[in-house]
C-alpha cells in the first residue's frame, strides 16, 4: 500500500495503464478518465491493488473520499480486503464510484463483502451545447461564491452550509478554471437557480450540482441554466460533458437537452 501523487495515477477506471477497450463504448472510456482525472487534482492517493483510494484533506464542493477501480483485480478479495483496510485506518466510511460497463462483476464481488448499492443512474453524454433560451450569469472567479454555495446546499438539504475551507476551494476551482458555474437570480439578487461543471481537462467535464430554489421551479431556470454553461464550455473549446442521472426527472430533462445515455454509474458503500 503506498500513496502516489496525481501525475502517478492511470487516467480509466477500469484498465487505465492499457489500449483503449473495444467492448466498453468510448465516450464511456473517457468519462472515466475524466473522472480519474478529477478526483487526482488535490486529493491524497492511496493505490492498494486494484483500486486508488482517493481522500480529501478538507471538503470539497464536488467529490467525496472514494476508491475507483483501477484494473481487474478489483474484484479479488484480498484486493476488497486491502481497500476496505484503507479506509478504516483512517476512520472513513468506505465508498466506490465506478461504471458498470467497465467492471463487470465488481457489484456483485463488492456485495458479498457486505457493501451496499447506493445509487445505480444512467450515464448520460453532451457533445454539442443545445438550442434553446438561455439564462443566468458565469460565476467568476474573483466573486465570493458563498451565497451561491449556500443556496444550492439549501435546496439538496445538505443540513449545514459550506465550510469557510469548502468556499475558498470552490473560488480557486472558479479562479484556475477547473470549474465553470452558472448562477441565476431573481429581481432581487437572490440566487434561484445554478449549475456546475468539475474536473474541467483536455475539453472534458462533469455536469454536477443542478438546482433550482422552489419558487423558481417549472419556469425553465435548470433547463436555461444548463443551455448557458453548455455553450459557454463548448465556446471555451469543450469536447465533451457527462453526468449521472440521479433520477427519471432529471433524466427526462437531460434528454430533453440532448443528452444521449452511455452507460451505468453505480455507487456503493460498507455500512458500520
């Protein structure tokens, strides 16, 4: 077991040292290493075998210590075994993000060692920003994001508002453009809306943190909102977003955008 830094770490979930997969679609392949990508950039990296377990040394507004499969020995026991073992000398519940499609039978390896689905969503790629009416503002960088931060976590009711350390990592995402965000407001200034692209490299990115405050609800604001950071990613040069969709709502919404399904996220975790 030993820590590696970011540049150390394979770009795929799943075979990340190799060619690229014929049987696991492409877009696919590259979400993945987007996501890889993503969780290196200032997180500590425990690699065991077959897996890098990703820890945060403070909240972050987008991701959370997990352990992404690294190659088929994954599935092995003694290779659960090791991750499991990471995670619990450092008193943190153990968690996985990985696509199905590119780690076959490791759901089921990882629920006979007591793990626990916690969400299976369709993947879902934009490869184009899509037509349609636009709204809200880019957060820049040199704003204090705080209240956008804190009216986004009201809505997911998160139970507590971004820690000072959260905040100062999402302005310096904003800042060195490793994050794009789009806010809406009403008449007053008041936040009504937002969405968030993370882990922005080599033209890719994932759409996270989509919300609407209720009063603003069935107006347009997360269609519009998204339509905006669309364009404005694939203005900047973008190539490629992704996402899972959490629900039928929001997968009904992002088909509506143009947002074409590749595949299965699923999430799991180790109850105490």
């Amino acid at each position: 077991m030993k820590e590696v830094s970011a540049r150390d770490v394979g770009t795929g979930r799943a075979g990340s040292s190799g060619p690229e997969r014929t049987d696991v679609p492409l877009e696919l392949q590259r979400a993945a290493s987007q996501f890889a990508a993503g969780m290196a950039h200032g997180s500590t990296i425990v690699e065991t075998p077959g897996y890098h377990v990703h820890f945060w040394p403070q909240p972050h507004p987008f991701y959370r210590s997990i352990a992404i499969p690294r190659n088929v020995d994954a599935c092995a026991p003694a290779a659960i075994g090791a991750m499991i073992g990471t995670f619990t000398a450092r008193q943190g519940t153990p968690r996985l993000e990985f696509f199905a499609e590119m780690n076959p039978g490791l759901e089921t390896a990882l629920h006979a060692r007591g793990f626990r689905t916690e969400m299976r969503a369709p993947v879902l790629v934009c490869t184009s920003p899509p037509a349609g009416a636009e709204r809200g503002e880019r957060l820049r960088g040199d704003i204090d994001p705080a209240g956008f931060m804190t009216a986004g976590e009201n809505v997911f009711a998160c139970g507590e508002p971004p820690s000072p350390d959260e905040i100062a990592t999402m302005r310096a995402l904003l800042a060195s453009q490793h994050c794009m965000a789009v806010a809406v407001c009403d008449g007053n200034g008041s936040y009504t809306g937002g969405a968030s692209l993370c882990g922005i490299a080599d033209g890719m990115a994932e759409m996270a943190a989509v919300w609407t405050a209720p009063g603003a609800r069935r107006l347009g604001t997360a269609s519009g909102a998204i339509r905006r950071l669309l364009r404005l990613f694939f203005d900047d040069g973008g190539r490629m977003v992704w996402l899972s969709a959490a629900t039928p709502e929001s997968h009904a919404l992002y088909h509506r955008l143009g947002f074409r399904c590749i595949g299965t996220q699923v999430n799991l975790f180790l109850p105490a």
